[in-house]
C-alpha cells in the first residue's frame, strides 16, 4: 500500500490547505476525512489546520509527505486524463 500525504488546497490557490491521502498512484488524492481508518480527530484549536493530528499520527508511521505542488501538478493530470 502506497502512504502518502499533502497539503492540498480545497477551494484553488491562496485558500487554507488541509490534508489530502492517498494509498494507490491510480487513486485521486481525497481529504483525510475520506479515510476513517486513517484519521485522527482534529485539535480543538480554533483555525487550527484541518488534517495536523492525522498528519501527526501517520508521520509515525512512516507515511511519506508528498509536497504540495507536486500533488496538485499530479491532481490536475489526473483530471485532465479523465
């Protein structure tokens, strides 16, 4: 299983970014909430990052960070091949 993470905007550039996964190169990247089996529950920190805690717990284990250009360069092809 592939694990990777980034910080990907939600609603297009200079928007707040919050945590996307993905587990296979085939899967679009999906917020963290899509993966209940992954996630942790988010700080109760108001305007705290959406996704820190998941992104903490997963860091632990081994998951690699992708970064954020590279994962929405990658995001726009894949939707562009659609």
């Amino acid at each position: 299983m592939l694990k990777q993470m980034s910080w990907m905007s939600v609603d297009g550039p200079n928007t707040d970014k919050v945590l996307h996964l993905r587990t296979h190169p085939s899967q679009p990247w999906q917020p963290y909430t899509a993966f209940r089996e992954h996630a942790a529950p988010d700080y109760k920190v108001p305007k705290g990052s959406k996704g820190w805690a998941t992104y903490q717990k997963l860091l632990r284990l081994g998951w690699a960070l992708v970064p954020s250009a590279e994962a929405e360069q990658e995001s726009m092809l894949m939707q562009k091949l659609k």
